[in-house]
C-alpha cells in the first residue's frame, strides 16, 4: 500500500470522525473508535482541536485508554491526563507494560501513582523502579523488562519444555538471552538455532557469544544508532556487571527515530518539540514571538551592515537589486553544510580526529561552488545591467560568501555542541545572519572601494 493511499485513508477516517462530531453522532463515533488501533486512535485525537477531543476522548474504549495516552502527543496527552479523574486513571493504566508505564508515570499526579503502586506486586513494583531509575531518553528508560533467559548448560529439550510452561513469549523476540546463576549475560540463542538443532543439543554449544549488550546509561540516540549499524531486531540492556536488565525492541527504536526527526524539524524552525497542531493561540504566540524576536535582532545586524554604504546604493541601484542574490546563496550553501554535520553529529561520525579534514573538504567544496557560479552570475549580471565592474565584485563577493558559508556551517555545530546547546535549535539563525553580514559587507564593501 502506497503512502498516498495510506495518508488519503488517515483524511477520510478524520472527515468521518469530525463529521460525527458535527452532528453529535455519539454511535458513529464509537463504531469508528472501535475498530482502530489505539496508536490510530491517538493520532486521530491529536488532529482535533481540544474542545473536539474532550467530547471524544470519554468513547474511546475502555481496554484502549492506556495505550491511546501513550501515543499520544505530549502535550495533548497531558491536558487529558489533568482532566482524567484518578479511578479512571489507573484502570486506564494499570493494564500497561511496565516500560510503557514507566514513560507516562511522570506526568501523572501524585495520589495516581501511589495508588498504581499499590495494585502491583512486589516483582512489578520493584521492576517499575529499576526503569524509573534511568533518564528516559537513555537505554534503561527505554528497555522492556519481560525478557525469556535459559542457561547455558541445559539442553533444547528443556528449552522447549521451559517455554511450552511459559505459555507465551514477549512481541518481537527473536532469540533468547543466556546467563549465568548471577543474570550475567553470556550470550543469545536465536530461534533460528533452537529450530534447526537435536533436543539433546546444548545450548552452550550452539549459543552466540559474540553480542554484547547495551549499557543502560547509553542514549537513545546511540542505541538508534546501534540498531541500524548492526541491523537489530532485539538487544540485550545490561548494568555495569553486564548483568542482564531487559531488552529493546526495534518498535522502541522506531519510536526514537521518529521523535528525535520530529524534534530537529521542529528545533529548526524555532518550535518547542511538544508542540500540537492545535496549540492555544496565546500559547503557540509567545513560544513563537520569542524565536521571531530574536530572528529580528538578526535581521537588524543584517539592516545595519547595509546602512554602512547606503551612499553606494544611492549612486548605483544595481547593488540594490544584485545585493539579495548574494546573501540567498550564502545561506543555501550554509543550510546544505550546516544539514549535513548536523546529521553526521547525530549519528557519531564526527570527531576531533576528523572534524578538521571535513571543514577542509566543505571548504572546497564552498570554493569550487563559489567559482561555478560567480562566473554564472557575472555574466547574468554584466547583461543585466551592462557594468562590468559590478559583474566582477559580484563574482568576488559569491565565491567569499560560499567561503564564509561553507566555514561557519561546518564550524557552528561543533562549536554550540560544545557549549551544550541544540545546533539545530540555532544554528539556521547564527547561519544565516553570518552569511547575510558577510554577504552584504563584502559586496558592498568592494563596490564603495573599487566603483565610487
């Protein structure tokens, strides 16, 4: 099934959806809920205006409710969350893995998570804690503790017998994990090998010792990372003695990709990464005027740089006309750099060890691009307006900008990286305002020095 397809379905279901609403139609709203998956239901529910989702949200099924809250967008999710009476809260919830619940217990109130505690048992409350105990975005927030461990020295009969007891084996898996007496991990044993083996065959003998298992301080960034280098299905988490803690999916991995793709594109355009499409208005308008603020002070170092030769405009309206052309082609050839480190950053190819090598290759590549097409825009230049002067600085000035471009857009991540602040977050604004000043100055620069 193609995207179209996929995304002309998601349309009609909302059309169907909103129109139920419209007319009130409290059964139409229910037939549809009830045959949607809940991450479908979610994304339904974070299409509508608020007013629209509280009017929905109470006929969402029951056995649903907690893993609708789950993929739900932050911040709707936490307005639903505030407005849920605490009884409804925990029968919503109660029902969830325990890394699943793990993720929506701190946006919960007090008195729900004490009386969730309560309904546990020991094993589940203590296994909750050892999840709580690692920051969300890392490989211990992020594990599934329902693991299947076997030991080295039994043999495949007892294998299958130990799973046939079991009754059902957690989604996703793809092998078993093996350890010691003490939860150490000493390695996985694929199902591929359990299926083609003799029952009297032991698992020592056949077992994989070459994974090593994540730690569980690792980010989810570099656990994303791990997967698509290697592939991965499922892997193992384990603590500093690389005893066995639990495991990561790759349906966890999906989910990382996805925020964290979620949050650069929405860093990037100066947006809070918890943002919904249906924000208030006073709240979306001073999370926005601030990043637009700031955008102006550029803007207005950028007026500044031109005011320094408004003599040179005066006398020679072509600069007027020409300057924008410059300044438009710093800033794509910086955004084309700054894109690229930024994505090399997230996914660890960058270094000390060749961070210098990269600025001299962007460097190059700023000047090749620079030469191409200065000659390009000198001579558009010269028969637009007939002045061979400014075809000759404007050809300088594009090839000293693509310069400065290529510099500041290998540069800036590195730098703002340093100091802990989000590249993406910044770096278009710092760019921009960089090849702009740059641009303006040196063109007009060259112009009130050579031309007037």
């Amino acid at each position: 099934m193609s995207e179209d397809v996929v995304q002309e379905q998601e349309v009609n279901v909302l059309t169907q959806l909103t129109g139920a609403i419209a007319d009130g139609n409290v059964d139409q709203i229910e037939a549809l809920l009830e045959r949607l998956h809940p991450a479908d239901i979610a994304h339904l529910l974070d299409s509508l205006p608020a007013e629209q989702r509280d009017f929905v949200w109470p006929h969402v099924p029951a056995e649903h409710e907690g893993e609708v809250l789950l993929h739900l967008n932050d911040e709707a999710r936490a307005l639903i969350i505030k407005k849920m009476e605490p009884e409804a809260l925990v029968a919503a919830t109660e029902s969830l893995d325990t890394d699943d619940l793990a993720d929506l217990l701190p946006e919960m109130p007090q008195s729900v998570i004490q009386e969730l505690l309560l309904t546990m048992e020991y094993q589940d409350r203590e296994r909750l804690r050892s999840v709580l105990a690692y920051p969300e975005d890392s490989a211990g927030g992020l594990m599934d503790l329902d693991t299947v461990v076997v030991r080295a020295n039994t043999t495949l009969d007892v294998v299958f017998r130990y799973l046939r007891r079991r009754g059902d084996i957690p989604d996703t898996t793809d092998s078993l994990f093996v350890v010691d007496r003490e939860g150490v991990l000493q390695g996985i044993l694929p199902f591929t090998e359990l299926l083609t083996h003799d029952t009297d065959t032991l698992v020592d003998d056949i077992m994989d010792r070459d994974v090593e298992g994540i730690p569980a301080t690792l980010s989810a960034q570099e656990v994303a990372n791990l997967f698509e280098r290697r592939d991965l299905v499922t892997a193992p988490v384990v603590d500093e003695s690389n005893k066995l803690l639990g495991r990561i999916t790759i349906d966890d991995v999906v989910d990382v990709i996805r925020d964290t793709a979620d949050q650069s594109m929405m860093r990037m355009a100066g947006l809070s990464e918890d943002e919904e499409l249906f924000s208030p208005v006073l709240r979306s308008t001073v999370r926005r005027a601030i990043w637009l603020g700031i955008n102006l002070l550029t803007a207005i170092l950028a007026s500044a740089v031109i005011k320094l030769f408004d003599g040179a405009i005066n006398k020679i309206v072509a600069l007027a006309v020409l300057m924008p052309i410059v300044a438009s082609m710093g800033g794509i050839a910086g955004s084309q750099t700054l894109t690229l480190v930024i994505r090399g950053m997230a996914l660890g190819q960058i270094s000390k060890s060749n961070a210098r090598r990269l600025l001299l290759k962007e460097l190059s590549v700023g000047l090749a691009n620079g030469v191409i097409w200065a000659v390009v825009i000198s001579i558009f230049a010269e028969a637009w307006f007939g002045l061979p002067g400014v075809a000759v600085i404007m050809g300088t000035a594009i090839i000293v900008n693509l310069l400065a471009a290529a510099f500041a857009g290998t540069l800036l991540p590195i730098i703002l990286k340093k100091f802990k602040l989000d590249p993406a977050l910044s770096g278009s604004v710092i760019l921009t305002t960089v090849t702009d000043c740059t641009g303006f100055f040196v063109f007009l620069g060259l112009a009130t020095l050579f031309l007037l």
